[in-house]
C-alpha cells in the first residue's frame, strides 16, 4: 500500500537532498546498486538528461542498505526479496 513505502520515498527524498539529486535519479541508481539494469521511460531530451544523472556516482552501503530495509516493509512477495529468481 502506498502508506507502507511512506519510509521508503522520504529516504529517497533525504538522500537525494544531499546528494543534489532527484529522487529518481537515487533511485535509477539503488537499481545498478544492486546489479539491475534500470530501463526508464523518456519522453523527451529533459527526461533522458534527468535520468542519465544517475549515472557516475554510486550510493554508500550506508544508503544502499537503507533503501533495501525500507524496500521490504512494501513488499508483498516473499521471492521479491530473498535474492532468489
């Protein structure tokens, strides 16, 4: 439920801050972290700008882990999380 990733989107938002980041470009970023390829949509040249600044930088473990703790209060799926495909 959109209440249980309230956690989630402030740490977004928090590192983003002090990053000089967006939210979406932390998290593209969580994504390559945890050995993913993020595929995002853009519409247009800004879109494609924004999403490249997750490129170039990497998240602390500190943060990385972070996202993942309050990743999993949303889950839903047990498989989603346990590293297994």
């Amino acid at each position: 439920s959109p209440k249980q990733l309230e956690g989630l989107v402030e740490k977004l938002k928090e590192i983003a801050e002090s990053r000089g980041k967006t939210p979406a470009q932390v998290a593209l970023n969580w994504v390559v972290c945890k050995g993913a390829v993020p595929i995002p949509g853009a519409k247009n040249a800004k879109q494609a700008r924004d999403n490249a600044g997750a490129l170039g930088w990497r998240l602390t473990e500190e943060e990385e882990n972070s996202l993942s703790m309050l990743g999993k209060v949303g889950g839903t799926n047990p498989w989603q999380h346990d590293g297994k495909v």
